[in-house]
C-alpha cells in the first residue's frame, strides 16, 4: 500500500503544475488611441492686420487677433480639461 507521504510527494508537484498552467497567456492586447475632433471653431486662420489705413487702426487688428488666439486656447484648455 503507497503511504500517505508519498502520495504527497507525487501530487503536490501535479496539482502546482495545473496552477501554472493558468500563467500562460496568448491574448493579444491592442491599445488604440481615439481622438475626437476639435471644434472648427479652433481652426479658423487669424486674419493678419492690415497694413493700411492708421496705426491706431493696426494696432487695434493686432489686439483682436490676440484676443481671438486667447479665447480658442481658453476653449481648447477647458475642452481638455473637461476630458479627463
């Protein structure tokens, strides 16, 4: 008659052996990355000022192409932001 140890012996090596089994992987991971479009708000070219007409008036095309650039990068920050 096979003793008790020995039994132990031989299927504690088996039943680990069926644990490893479960280790192995073969799935594949596919990582994807998904971009939603920005607004086509956020991509209308800055009118450049004009060099006719007063330098007040330059200057005042000036200031509302940064006020524009501003106010797209203010968008685009809470876009993302709301994102997260």
């Amino acid at each position: 008659m096979i003793s008790k140890q020995v039994l132990i012996r031989v299927l504690t090596p088996l039943f680990l052996l069926t644990l490893l089994s479960g280790c192995s992987s073969s799935a594949t991971v596919i990582t994807e990355t998904i971009r939603d479009p920005v607004p086509d708000t956020w991509t209308v070219q800055v009118q450049p000022p004009s060099l006719t007409g007063t330098i007040g008036d330059y200057i005042a095309q000036c200031e509302a192409a940064i006020v524009q650039s501003n106010s797209d990068k203010q968008q685009i920050r809470e876009w993302s932001s709301g994102r997260r």
